[in-house]
C-alpha cells in the first residue's frame, strides 16, 4: 500500500477505532482535520492509543522515527508520513 488515499482511509479507520466513532462520521472530514484539534480531540491517551496501532498493524514506530511528531498535525500529514514510511505490503 503506497498513495496518500489509502493511507487517508486506513488513518480515518484507525482513528474511528480508538476514538470510538462511527466510520462515516470520520470519512467525510477533509485531510487538513487537526488530528488534536476540536473536530477529533484526540488526547493523550488516545494519541498513545494511536501511535500503537500504527506499530502494531504497519510497523511504524512514529514516536521514535518522528521525533517532533509533526506527522501528528492532520489526518493528511499522518497518511502522507505512512505512505513514505511503511513497509511495503
């Protein structure tokens, strides 16, 4: 799995789970949804949350390869650092 649209449906999937929401109420928020703004309100357990299932399903440890966790700004900025950073598939 490699372009940016897969990684935006597996990024809303994931957040769907850990957040507890429907999967619809996720697809239709554009990528620049702020991954800890009001929209999501991911907190830090939920972010933790996250950052676990992405190492756990795609092998990418964000904590540690993204010092700065800039790939946490938005749904788009996350599905844009998998889609250059994950194994392939």
């Amino acid at each position: 799995m490699s372009n940016d649209a897969d990684w935006s449906r597996i990024v809303r999937e994931l957040l769907a789970a850990v957040l507890e929401r429907p999967p619809a109420d996720l697809a239709a928020l554009p990528n620049s949804t702020r991954l800890f703004g009001a929209e999501l309100n991911l907190d830090s357990f939920s972010g933790m949350t996250l950052l676990t299932a992405i190492e756990r399903d795609y092998g990418v440890d964000l904590a540690a390869d993204d010092l700065g966790l800039e790939s946490l700004e938005s749904i788009g900025s996350l599905a844009a650092y998998l889609a250059a950073h994950a194994p392939a598939t």
